[in-house]
C-alpha cells in the first residue's frame, strides 16, 4: 500500500508489530555500528569518538503531524473544519533513532558548505543588508518578489542530493572541519542515514520511498545544496542572467527565496529556469509578486521596492499568527520576560528602513505584548532615546547550580545568600516541568513488565502515559 511518498512494509501476519519493529531497529542500528567501527579502525580515531558514535536501546522513528495554519484564511476557526480540509506537514522524529548519531556527525561536516553557496542566507535578516546596499537608481521599475519550493524536502531526489552533496565537498574539503574523515566515509554515512527511511505511524512501518525526512538533522543542507546545484546550472550559468534584475539581488532561506523582477512574467520564468533543472520534476515555486504598491512579505519581514528605487522594509507577522508569546503572568522569572520584550523590539528597530517603517513596526510589537498582558510593552523598548539601564557588573562564578523558580522574592533571597558564601555557585532558576510536559509529549514512556524503559509513539500526548500506566499489562504487550 503506497500513500504519497511512503510505502507501508508488508510482513506476515504470524509476526507481531512489536518484533517487526525490534527486527528493522536492530537490523539498522547494527549497519550503523559496523559502519562507525569501520571507520574509525581505518581512520585510526580515538576510541572515545567511536562511543560516543555507537547506537544503543534506540527506537524507530516515529511520525506526527503539525497543521498549516498558515494555510487557514484569517477569521476562519480551525475547529470548524473537517480534517479533510486541514493542510498538515508530516513530521518524522529522529530522536533516538539509529542513524541520530551519525547524521549529526555529518550535518556538522557539510554545514559549513553552506558558506559557497553565493545566494545562502546565513540568517532571517541578511537580505536586508544586501537590499539597502543596491543603488537606488539600479532599483527604479522593478519589485521585489519571493517564491517558497513546494515541499522541499520530501521531493528531493536522495541519491542525486548525495552526489551533489559530495561534489561541492570535494571541492572546499580543506576549508572545512572533517574530524579526521575522508570524503568516502562521509558518502557512506549518508547513504546510510537517508536511505533507511523507515519510520512507524499509527502502529504500523513505513519506509519513505521519496525524498528526506522532515525532522532529520541532515535533511535541511541536503535540501539546500540540491537547489543550489540547480540554480547553478540554470539562473548562474545563463548568460541573459548578467544582463537581468535577478543580477541585483537573489537571495534563499532553505525554501524561501526573494529576488528582483520588472514583472510578474519574468519572475515565474526565472523560477522556472531553476524548476528545469529537476529531472524528476517535482520541485515547483510558488510565486508572490506585488500587485500595485504593496509590501511583499519574506520571512518576518515586509520588503517593498519605490518608484525611486528606494527599499522600504518593516516588520512582518502573519494574519493568521495567533501571537501567542511569553504571557507576562507566566511563571517565569521578571528577567526572562523583560528579554523577551527587549528582543521583540530590537527585531522591530533592525528591519525598519525608515521612520514611517519603524512606526509600524513597532505597533505590531505593542498589540502582541499587550495581548500577551505586558502592562507598558514600551517600557521594555531598552533600544529607544533615552537613558537606558546601567550594565551591571557581572561576576565570576566556577559553577552554576539550576533551581526551581518559586517567585521573585525566594529568587532574590537565594542569589543574597550565595553571595554571602563567595562567587560560585551561581542560581539559575527554571520554571520546571509545567502541564505542556506532561500533556504535550509526542512521546510516552511505556511501563511495560519485563521491558526497560523506553518510549512509545502515541498521538494522545501523555495525557496517554497516564492511561497506559494505569492498566495492566500481560506479557505480550496487550491488556489483560
């Protein structure tokens, strides 16, 4: 039974899911074992780098789903719909998983390709740097536009991800950080990794036919070299592109990219041009181009392009965003709320471009705090004219001890005690475990007689750990 991109791995009935599971963990956990140890004999490693590589006691992946509600017209209740209509994206969770500690290895390893890549935005802010930089008379009849890869990481082709991947690694190996790897184990690794795409839903084994898994440490620079690979031999490689506006500016975020165009027509062609390069066709864009004199939203970001050729740029949140943040009468320390205002505002002040800007911007800022119960948000503004807190001194201390936040005033009396003793410890108060923990874990621990502690996929959160805890179990895993 194929659903999607996901093939249902059939076994005889007389084998029970629990060894049909146990059987692929194994089996896989065993490939990745025998891989790390191959590597570090060859590679004369430490040891230590081989346990700290090794799986033990893991578990399938598990998957769940999240809802677009990005996807929702704004005014509409989401429990109104049907789950027919509802948009989700599928979620597989590697924690745990045999390959987790190995795709951690190697994301850290082709990360930093990251860096050649020319159109890679290091961060959510990066492009408006680059945009206010362009000389304005360059800028005059043209708009900015951005475009989002339709499901990226589920259509890219695993195998030529791969290749791709060690392409651009042969060609800066000695700029990056290896571990004392060589460029065959890292293509290894990551055959390993993306190609054991299994993964249990609902009590029953898939394995991911197509594309990476969505929840993968490695999955997302994959995801990112293979575009670029085609945007390299598309838009980078055309010799109209010296000649065009996307000369001026082209910018990507993983799957969202932001650019230049003189119309609606030429923006599509140009995502069309890098679509070409798929030879399995299933990467396509989604463009959003601006009709008339209005700001184009990329990332938390509203970019806007005037007819002088100046760049107008503010801050941006979703209709749909239910701006839901750090509620004041939270049980957090006053510190942790006051940076989290702090850091609203700072946001608001770096991606304004001007005073109108800046005004807007900062009115998104009050409405969310005030509807999050913050008294006077502008009182957190610490970036605003005028005289600002005094930086305190801070103090040496040789360890930090975390402690449960009970108040402000145990917090306060327990940081004049310690300093009473000398600089070390220093008390960091945590809010704890709150009902999120107990009620929202993906993942449940299973109790079950004869077994050791492990966790349990479940889509009821742990509101079911309570009810399985609260049965008996026999032997096989099934009620009494």
């Amino acid at each position: 039974m194929v659903k999607g991109t996901a093939a249902e791995v059939k076994v005889p009935t007389e084998i029970t899911f629990r060894n049909q599971l146990k059987n692929k963990r194994d089996g896989i956990e065993m490939e990745c074992n025998s891989l790390i140890q191959d590597v570090v004999q060859k590679r004369g490693l430490d040891k230590r780098f081989l346990n700290l590589l090794m799986s033990h006691n893991t578990t399938l992946p598990t998957m769940y789903t999240l809802v677009k509600t990005h996807k929702i017209p704004p005014g509409e209740d989401i429990a109104n719909k049907s789950l027919e209509e509802l948009k989700v994206r599928p979620i597989v969770s590697c924690t745990g998983s045999p390959t987790e500690k190995l795709a951690s290895l190697v994301t850290r390893i082709i990360t930093p390709l990251l860096d050649f890549v020319p159109c890679h935005l290091k961060n959510i802010h990066e492009h408006l740097g680059k945009l206010h930089e362009l000389n304005p008379t360059e800028l005059r009849g043209l708009k900015f536009y951005s475009a989002d890869v339709c499901a990226l990481f589920t259509n890219i082709n695993v195998d030529k991800s791969i290749e791709y991947v060690i392409e651009l690694a042969s060609e800066h190996w000695e700029e990056i950080q290896t571990f004392g790897l060589e460029l065959v184990d890292v293509h290894r690794i990551l055959e390993v990794v993306l190609r054991n795409s299994f993964f249990t839903f609902n009590e029953r084994l898939y394995q991911q036919i197509y594309g990476a898994f969505i929840g993968c440490s490695v999955s997302p620079p994959c995801a990112m070299i293979y575009v670029y690979k085609m945007e390299k031999e598309s838009v980078y490689a055309d010799p109209s592109f010296l000649n065009s506006a996307m000369r001026l500016f082209y910018g990507r975020y993983v799957d969202d990219s932001g650019s230049l165009a003189r119309n609606k027509e030429e923006a599509i062609a140009n995502c069309s041009r890098i679509s070409a390069m798929d030879e399995d066709g299933k990467i396509r864009w989604e463009v959003e181009y601006p009709e008339g004199d209005e700001y184009i939203p990329f990332l938390d970001t509203e970019i806007k392009v005037k007819d002088d050729g100046q760049v107008s740029t503010r801050y941006y949140r979703k209709p749909q965003n239910k701006g839901i943040s750090l509620n004041y009468n939270s049980h957090h320390q006053m510190s942790t709320k006051e940076a989290v205002a702090k850091n609203f505002y700072r946001t608001a002040r770096q991606v304004s471009s001007g005073p109108q800007e800046l005004k807007h911007s900062l009115q998104k800022v009050d409405e969310l705090l005030s509807k999050n119960g913050y008294p006077n948000p502008r009182a957190n503004d610490s970036t605003a004219e005028g005289p600002g807190k005094r930086d305190k001194k801070r103090q040496p201390h040789l360890a930090t001890v975390c402690i449960p936040h009970t108040g402000e005033r145990d917090k306060n009396s327990t940081r004049r005690e310690t300093k009473k003793k000398g600089p070390p410890p220093r008390p960091i108060p945590t809010p704890g475990k709150t009902p999120k923990h107990e009620l929202c874990n993906p993942r449940v621990s299973c109790g079950a007689p004869g077994f050791r502690e492990r966790t349990w996929p479940c889509p009821g959160a742990g509101i079911a750990e309570l009810v399985f805890r609260s049965f008996p179990w026999s032997e096989d895993w099934s009620w009494r």
